[in-house]
C-alpha cells in the first residue's frame, strides 16, 4: 500500500527538521507527528553503506521488519529509519529489536 510509506523528498525533509530523533548503534529512528490518519514510514540507506546490492539488501530487511512487527504500533506518526554502518554485520533480529527499542524510547510506539 502506497499511503504506507513516505515517498516525496520533502516528506523526508519534515521528518528530518520537525521529528524526535532517537540514535542507536544500527539505526537512527526519527518521529514526527503530523496529525494525519495513518502511520507512514521512510527508510534511508546511505551510498556510504556499501553499494546498490547491499544498500537493497538492507532496505528489504528494514521493510520486512516495518511490515511485520512495526505497522502494528499505536498512533499516527511519520517514523523514517536511517540506516548506520553498523548494520552490515547486524542480524535480523539484532535490527528488530534495535527498531523497536528507540520507537519505544521516543514515548510513541
């Protein structure tokens, strides 16, 4: 579904200038509430992660992780996931449970 996710640059930009920023070692969580109706998330890899197969790599694991344990969260949020360079040799389940540590943390899960 396309109103799942955050598509347009300056979407991106609004989540990065107004949102709550929540830092861990693989990822960076920011949350900004806009009042809208659904949730919506971004993801964001870096060129400086590695190139195109592993930077798709990463995005499919964040994506999976997004649609299977996050979109159940409460509230209606705008939440984009940067991606650190820690997370090369991250597990799958290493980058869940830093996901949802820092979205906890922020106080809007």
């Amino acid at each position: 579904m396309k109103e799942r996710w955050i598509r347009k640059n300056w979407e991106y930009r609004d989540v990065y200038r107004e949102g709550e920023k929540q830092v861990g070692k693989i990822v960076i969580v920011y949350t900004y509430n806009r009042g809208g109706e659904t949730r919506r998330y971004g993801i964001a890899v870096s060129r400086k992660i590695g190139n195109a197969v592993i930077r798709n790599r990463i995005k499919r694991r964040i994506r999976e992780i997004i649609r299977s344990h996050l979109y159940q969260s409460e509230g209606n949020y705008d939440r984009v996931i940067v991606a650190r360079k820690a997370i090369i040799h991250s597990s799958y389940q290493d980058i869940l449970l830093e996901c949802k540590a820092l979205i906890e943390r922020s106080g809007k899960s």
